[in-house]
C-alpha cells in the first residue's frame, strides 16, 4: 500500500510540475506576441502623429487621432490576429475606457510606480482557459504634452477644438514622465498557435 501511495503522489508532483511548466510557457507566448504587437501599434501610429504635427501642428495631430487612431489600432490587431486597445483612467475617447481587467492593470502600474518609483515592463492576466492579456505602460513625453499638458499653458484653438471631439475629455493635466496608460493586448490560445507555427516555419 505505501508502494502505491508513494507512486501516486510522484505522479501528482510530476503532474503539477508540468502544468506549472505549461502555464510558464504559456506566458512566455504572450509576452513575446504582446511586446511585438505593442511595438508594431506604436510604429504605426507615432509617425501618423508626427506627420500631422509637421502638415498642420496640434490641430491637424487632433483630428488625425480621432479620426485615424482606432482604425490603425484596428489594422494593427487584424495583422497580428490578436485584439488590442489603448486605455487609461485619464481617456480621451469614451471607446479606450477601461474595463475591470484594465482599472486592475492600470492599479497595478500606479502602485509599483508609487512604491519602487518606476514602471515595470508589461503585466500579464489570466482571463481564462483560452484568454491572457498583454499590458504595456505609456509615459508622457514632451511631444504629449502639445494635446495633454495643462490646460492653462495649452493653445486656446487647441482646447477648443479638442472639447469639441471629446466633450467629455479627461487626458489633460499630465506633466513629463507621467504614467499615462497602457497598451492591452488580448492573447488567445489560437494566437499563440499561430505564432508557435510561425516560428517553426
């Protein structure tokens, strides 16, 4: 009976010693495919804003966010088949609200800032079986400042045309080097397929 004990409880050991061992490679995947895909949205829509910045200044930088920003978000996701959003407590468009996952990303970063005075590189969640999300934490610069700065320094035009895109406006206020928000992206275990097969390839 011992013999049989003992055997059983090396085979729950191994058991549980492989699923960690799953569970770690799994996150590994995420990361890897998060970090490419946030890379690849900034990519994409930095040198968006930058252009309209050159062309027309702030204003132009303004229109081309709203009425650009969630289709290049969109483009972005579609190509890496995965989904991703830009959110923060302080949006500007009412679609990047966060959700619950997102307000406990966003705690998450605000409180390792706090403690240890800086952000750490990404955050990772389990949603469930087949769903892991992908954070990754934005600072403002001194180009955001343009559209996100305090208002009482911020052009009037600016102001006015940005209440008039977002009457419900609450990215302003932010000063050089703030946590301004994150980069989400949603993993699933077919994403993960797909870009195992990728690499193989």
């Amino acid at each position: 009976m011992k013999k049989i004990v003992a055997v059983g409880l090396l085979s729950a050991s191994l058991l549980v010693g492989a699923v960690a061992h799953e569970a770690e490679d799994i996150k590994k995947e995420v990361i890897e495919i998060g970090q490419e895909t946030s890379k690849k949205l900034l990519k994409t829509l930095v040198p968006e804003l930058k252009k309209a910045m050159k062309e027309g200044g702030p204003l132009k930088a303004v229109e081309v966010c709203s009425k650009k920003a969630l289709k290049l978000t969109e483009k972005v996701a579609k190509e890496e088949g995965v989904e991703i959003k830009r959110t923060s407590f302080k949006y500007r468009n009412p679609k990047n609200a966060p959700d619950k996952y997102e307000k406990e990303a966003l705690e998450y970063f605000e409180k390792e800032l706090k403690e240890k005075g800086e952000l750490p590189k990404y955050y990772v969640q389990k949603i469930n079986e087949n769903e892991y999300r992908y954070y990754m934490p934005l600072k403002i610069k001194g180009v955001c400042l343009t559209c996100h700065g305090d208002p009482n320094h911020m052009d009037k035009k600016l102001l006015a045309k940005i209440k008039e895109l977002y009457p419900n406006d609450k990215a302003t206020g932010y000063k050089l080097g703030d946590f301004r928000g994150v980069i989400r992206v949603t993993v699933t275990k077919e994403a993960i397929e797909k870009h195992e097969k990728h690499h193989k390839e």
